[in-house]
C-alpha cells in the first residue's frame, strides 16, 4: 500500500508542530501501523525528541531528517512511500520555506496547529493564500486547524471562535494545556507513553479523525485508556473536551466497517496517492 501522507505545518513558530507531528506519528505507530516522521525543519526538533527516547524502550515511530532537501522533498519521500502505512512531514515555520507548499502539493491531509490567541490567528491566517495555491495543484488536500494549547478561559474561547472564522476546516478534537505533552517531549515518548487519562482521550479522539480523513479509519484500533486515578491537569471545555473525545473516538469506531471500502475506492486517496507517484 502507498504511504498516505500527513503534513503539519504553520508559519509561526512555537504553535507546537513538531508536538503535533511526534504526537499524531507515535499514536499511530503505537496502534501497529507503520508510521515515518520527516523532520523537515532545520532547527531538528523532532530528530532530537526521538533521540531522547530510552533505550529499550525506543520511540513507536521512525524519524528522519530531509530538512536539507527543502524544494526537493516530495521527491526524497518517494523512496518511503511503499515502506510505510502513515508518512507524518513536520515542516518549518516559515510559509517562505519550500517545504511546506512542496508537501502540500502531495499530501492527503495538512494539519495546521494553531494556540487560540491573537498572534496565531493571524499567522494561520496567512496560511489561507498558500492552501489555495496547493489546492491548484492537488485538489483532494484536506485541510484542517488543529487548537493547541487550548485552556478553558473567556479569552480561548473567543479565540476557538475567531479560529472558526478562518476558511479553513476546524478541527473536531484539539488538544489542552497538559504538562504530559512537555514531559513526553522531554522522555523521547509520546503522552500516551506517559499514561496520562486525559491527554490519551485528546490524542485518541484526533487520531481517529485523522485516520478517518485518510479513508483508514479500521487500519488500527484504540488502546485501552488508563485509569483514571493517573489523570494530571483539567479537562478543556469546547468541542475538544474529554467527552466529545470519547463520543467521537466511539463513532469513529462505527465506520470499522465500511472504512475498508473507502481505502479502496476513495476518490481522494487515489488522485493523492498518484500525484506521489507522479511527482
């Protein structure tokens, strides 16, 4: 099977990309599938998070860096595409940088994470113009805004709310401010790794919208989540709460079975999958 391929990407850093891209890749290598993380920032932050990783217990993903082909990493991804299930592409911050219109143009899916305050609104709404461009060249690219950080103040819900008025697709699931995310960072794991009740109801819920997005919503089944008692940090409110999470893992379980069609069939994965090969 060809990759399907993720791109994360904003022009503004410290929106948390890289947690977003090791989050979602270790999540999905954790669920059994074959996933490679590209670092294709030259700051390396995610070739030195997997690093941190202890040995015997090694991160549950493949990270490489290709920063150094910048216009030329559609190209360079080829050679992986018939090695794994999930490519997952960190890009740098900066829309100038070649990389994040040159996997667009090959992706099935960009996320787009964004912190609900002033300074990320108006970076992600930059963002709009290059996504059009993409868009002229693939025109089954997903899109979606993916909230980081997200607290449950007057000020973040306002923001979650300016979010929404960017045209481009809020995400369903988002994830809080949970010191589980700096941890898993700093451990080389990711905040399933680290038990954490809550930040696995967030990461499980956007797995699953994502594998939903790339039409492999049966491809790997949620792991059980820890008890309880382990949960650090409050719960967000919003469509990104601990409850919505569960109610959309839930269903996005329920597409278990016409899930192996859509892989097959789907329109968007096809024409995807062959500008890759064309590329």
């Amino acid at each position: 099977m060809t990759a399907r391929l993720v791109t994360v990407c904003n022009q503004k850093g410290g929106c948390g990309k890289t947690h977003l891209a090791m989050t979602l890749g270790g999540a999905l290598g954790a669920r059994g599938l074959r996933v490679l993380i590209v670092d294709g920032d030259p700051q390396g932050t995610a070739t030195r998070w997997y690093a941190a990783a202890p040995e015997g217990r090694p991160f549950p993903a493949t990270v490489v860096s290709l920063a150094e082909t910048r216009g030329q990493i559609a190209r360079a991804l080829k050679a992986h595409l018939d090695h794994y299930d999930v490519i997952v592409v960190d890009c740098p911050p900066s829309l100038d940088s070649p990389v994040t219109l040159a996997t667009m143009v090959v992706a099935d899916v960009a996320l787009v994470p964004a912190i609900p305050a002033p300074g990320d609104l108006w970076a992600t709404s930059r963002l709009v113009g290059l996504v059009e461009q993409a868009r002229s060249l693939n025109d089954a690219l997903q899109v979606r805004v993916v909230p980081n950080m997200v607290q449950g103040t007057a000020l973040a819900t306002a923001a979650l709310q300016a979010l929404r008025e960017i045209p481009l697709p809020l995400a369903n699931n988002w994830f809080g401010l949970r010191t589980a995310y700096r941890q898993a960072q700093a451990e080389g794991t990711t905040a399933l790794g680290l038990r954490d009740a809550r930040a696995a109801l967030e990461v499980g819920a956007l797995v699953d919208e994502v594998l939903a997005l790339l039409g492999l919503a049966s491809a790997a089944a949620a792991e059980p989540l820890p008890p309880e008692t382990t949960t650090t940090g409050k719960p967000h409110r919003a469509t990104g709460s601990a409850t919505k999470a569960s109610k959309t893992t839930k269903a996005a379980r329920k597409t278990t079975k016409t899930a192996p069609k859509t892989a097959k069939t789907g329109k968007t994965a096809k024409k995807a999958g062959a500008r890759r090969r064309a590329a």
